[in-house]
C-alpha cells in the first residue's frame, strides 16, 4: 500500500505557472478588453430606448418653453422683498391665466397668489385690499424694501408676492383712450427685447356711438407670431425672421382686447389692451 502523501510536503513543492489567487496582473487587460469589445458593439449596433424602431437624431437641447423664454424680465422688475424667481414664475403662470377672465384688482392679486397661500381666503382678502389701494406702495415703501420674503413674516410674504403679481399685471397691461392713444411695453426675453405698441385712433361718430381703430405693433427678436381676440374676431399674423408684425381691428371705449405674441416654439405671452374710456 502507497505511503500517504504529506500536505505540507505537497503544497511546499508546488510551484504552479498561474496563481489564480492573485488576479492583479490579469484583470486590467481583461477589462481593457471588455469596453474595446463593448465599444465596438455600440458603435456597429447602438443600443435603443423601449420606444425607438430604429435609430434617431435628438437636438441637444430643447425648444425654450414658458419656464424660461419669458422669466428673463421677471428679474427686472421693480418690486421689494427679493422674491424668489420659483415664486415668481408660478406668479407669472397664473397671471397668464387670470388677467382676461377676472377685471377687479383685488380679485386678481388673490387669483394670482393662492396656489402660494391655500385654504387661507381672509388672509388673502385683507391682503389684497391694503395691496389694491394705489398709496400702498409709496407709503409702505421703506418697511417694504428691508424685507427679505425667505424671512418675512407670513402676511408679509403674501404681501410681497401680490406686490410682484401686481408688477406682472401691469407689465402686461396696455391701456389707450382718445386722451391717450398711444401705450408700449417692452419684455425682455431670453431671445431679447419685445416690444409692444397699441394705439387708438377715432373714426368718427355713428348712431351716437364713438367709434374707431385699435392697431397693434409688434417688434419681435426671432421669428413668431401675433394673435388678436378682438370684439369677436380674431385676426393673426407670422413672420420667419425678426421684425415688425402689424394687426388693425375695430375698437371702441370700454372694450378689452387680447394679444397673444408667440415666439419660436415657446408658449405664448398674452397682453390685455384695454380702450378706455375718456
């Protein structure tokens, strides 16, 4: 019968070629490898996302929205408290939304802060009417510019972001009369400078009623697009490059007009143009 063998005789002679305990010599040139065969693969059969058939191209970036094309003059307005530029992008969004369907000024500032401020209707009331009288912000103005709305008080915040919405309101107002026939406003823009141009021209009395001409003048810095709701008609205009866009439409005191100013493929900016009264 053969002798046992020793372990420790065995394992003092063995001298393999590879110690497969010790990998730190082989798996760098094993990975090296890996991504030059992963690439190759990518390369020849680029890998598709669940929804693609086939391969496409994507812009590197995408088309400027409502969130960014028309918040670069949000920055510029003249309003206290530092507020901060989240707030005032929902401010705009729901300016956009209110400033042809509600009129009175105190109705507004409520309708443009509450989604700030929900479930508090006394708050926002008693807010809005300190807010609406026009000797507010004069009076207020130096206790207002120390705020900072991140550490102002709570009715202070509601205070400060109707003051901004006011702000919003008004940038986006244009108001002409026989008086005043002329108004423009101008919005900064991520492409840059909009202007806004409405004048009122009288053509004369008819059956009693003082009648007349509402042009509108656009000053566009990229290609867009311009859109009259006015008494019931809607008459619109587009260019491809830069420049001037023109709308004329019957008018008429005490009548309010919409304006939609499009640019590329952002949403558009809409302008109340009201004919006032003399």
């Amino acid at each position: 019968m053969p002798a046992a063998l020793d372990p420790e005789a065995l394992d003092a002679d063995y001298n393999p070629v590879f110690d497969f305990g010790d990998l730190s010599s082989v798996q760098p040139h094993f990975e090296a490898l890996l991504k030059r065969r992963l690439r190759q693969e990518i390369s020849h059969r680029p890998p598709l996302f669940p929804w693609e058939q086939g391969l496409q191209e994507y812009p590197d970036a995408l088309h400027p929205g409502t969130s960014s094309i028309w918040l670069d003059h949000l920055r510029n307005l003249a309003v206290p408290g530092a507020v901060p530029e989240e707030v005032l992008a929902d401010l705009f969004d729901q300016c956009q939304r209110t400033i042809h369907d509600i009129r009175q000024t105190g109705r507004r500032l409520v309708a443009a802060v509450e989604s700030l401020f929900p479930d508090q209707p006394q708050t926002l009331a008693y807010v809005a009417g300190l807010v609406a009288r026009p000797a507010y912000r004069s009076t207020q103005a130096p206790a207002l510019d120390r705020l900072d709305y991140a550490a102002a008080a709570h009715q202070q915040q509601v205070a400060l972001a109707m003051l901004a919405a006011q702000g919003i309101f008004e940038a986006l107002s244009l108001t002409v009369a026989a008086a005043g026939p002329t108004q423009t406003q101008t919005w900064l823009t991520a492409s840059g400078e909009l202007l806004v141009q409405a004048t009122y021209t009288t053509a004369g009395t008819a059956a009693g009623v003082l009648g007349g001409q509402l042009e509108v003048k656009a000053l566009l810095p990229t290609e867009g697009s311009l859109v009259l709701n006015s008494l019931g008609e809607t008459l619109g205009s587009e260019r491809s490059t830069p420049g001037e866009l023109v709308l004329r439409s019957a008018a008429a005191p005490g009548t309010t007009h919409r304006l939609d100013v499009s640019l590329g493929q952002a949403s558009p900016l809409s302008f109340q143009i009201l004919v006032a009264d003399d």
